[in-house]
C-alpha cells in the first residue's frame, strides 16, 4: 500500500511541475505545444509497426532492439517559427557492435509509414556512436536533410560551427570546428538534449548536455518549412526516452 501511495504522490509532484513548467512558459511568451512523459504511448506510431521494439518501461519510451537500423516512432505536432526540442535519452544496450545511434527529426511534413531511410521532407539531428568511422571513443553530432523517404543526406557545409569537445572553455565563444564528441559513459545516466531551430533563418543552436548555459550552433544554410509531425529515430542502438518537450518560441 505504502509503495502505491508513492507512486501516486510522484505522479502527482510531477504534474504540478509540468503546469508550473507550462505557465512560466507561457508568462515569457512561450507555448509549450508538446509534453510527453510516457505514462502511455498516446500518439506515438512506430513506422511500420513490427519494426524495432518500442515498449513503455519505468514510465520512459524505449526502443530496444539492438539490431533495428531504421527504427522510429512518429508522432503529430505542428511546427513553424522558432522551435525548442526537448528530451532526456539514457542507453541501455547496443549489442556487440561498435555502431548506434538516436536522434530526433523535426518538420515532417508527411512521415512514412514503413522502414525508411528518410522520413518525408524533414531535417533529422543524429548523434552517432561509430569510432571506426570516426575515430575517437565518443557520439559525433550530426544533422541530415531528408528530401524523400529514401533520399537523406548529411548537412556539411562551412558553416558549421561547434565547440571543440566538451571541456570547459575558457571563455563563452565557439570554436569552427569539424564535431563534438560525447563520451559514451554519459549514457549511463539520462542526459537532456536541447535544441533550438528558427525555421526562417536555418539556424539551430544545440545546448550542452555537460556544460551549463553553454551553447554550439551551425548553419543549416536554408529555411525550413513548416511541419506537422516528429520522430525518434535509432539505429542498431537500445535506449529510453522521456520528457519531450516542443516549445514555440516564436
């Protein structure tokens, strides 16, 4: 009994952080227009169905299959303007391979239903774990534009810009550079991945997991057209994911 009277009591501590969350929100001219903390799938649909293994655990959304590429949930939500993306990601397992990888795509305008390799016109942000691609023994940030379902390609351009590693640096400026590694023992604990995009301009602007009120950005070098749905995205890679955030900035 005692242990049900908990469980009720956090359930509820945790709504009244999330209305509290919503009204500041809301006071600084935000609208929060997704929150999602998983008690159940709600309008989440993997694509297709019987791809990867999406689950609800300990009140997270997991996928976790290790042997799924293309695995990915989508769900609707409309986004113009600037935009905020906001979720806690924590590893569980990735098989016995030295690959995986998760991310989130943004602005669908019409997601596919099947395994794809794309997802419709949409930018995808992917952190991938491949050190003998990459070299090095951490996640390398990317983001790939999707034209169609089955055309995706990487964003590289000059004008990228990110921080050069996670330390600390020793003054607030961003060094051009080519990628940022994330040492994979993070991912023993949920680490909060946070990102702001302004739609008219292509600007994204990733805050920094390890390193408070820092931030790295690049250039997508286009605007971005307005979307009506997202997706969670792995590859060959099992974790959970909670607390979803979408805030219109703007």
């Amino acid at each position: 009994m005692y242990k049900n009277q908990e469980g009720v009591l956090m359930k509820c501590l945790k709504m009244v952080l999330v209305l509290l969350f919503v009204i500041s929100s809301v006071c600084f001219g935000q609208q929060v227009i997704m929150y999602e903390s998983f008690n159940t799938m709600g309008n989440w649909k993997p694509a297709p169905e019987n791809y990867g293994d999406w689950q609800i655990v300990n009140g997270r959304l997991a996928q976790l299959s290790v042997t799924s590429g293309m695995a990915k949930i989508n769900s609707p939500v409309m986004q113009s303007g600037v935009m905020q993306y906001e979720f806690d990601v924590k590893y569980i397992d990735h098989g016995n391979d030295e690959y995986g990888a998760f991310g989130i795509h943004i602005n669908i305008d019409d997601p596919a239903d099947g395994i794809s390799w794309g997802n419709g016109k949409s930018f995808l942000l992917w952190v991938t774990y491949d050190p003998e691609v990459y070299a090095g023994t951490g996640f390398r940030a990317q983001c790939y534009k999707s034209i169609t379902n089955s055309i995706m390609d990487e964003v590289t351009t000059s004008d990228m810009y990110q921080k050069d590693g996670f330390e600390i640096p020793e003054t607030n400026t961003v060094d051009k550079v080519k990628y940022v590694y994330l040492d994979a023992s993070y991912l023993d604990n949920a680490i909060t991945i946070k990102v702001t995009i302004d739609s008219s301009t292509g600007t994204v602007i990733l805050t920094d997991p390890l390193i408070p009120n820092y931030e790295w950005y690049f250039e997508i070098g286009e605007s971005i057209p307005e979307g009506s749905y997202i997706s969670l995205r792995t590859s060959s890679l099992a974790v959970s994911f909670d607390n979803v955030t979408v805030t219109q900035v703007k």
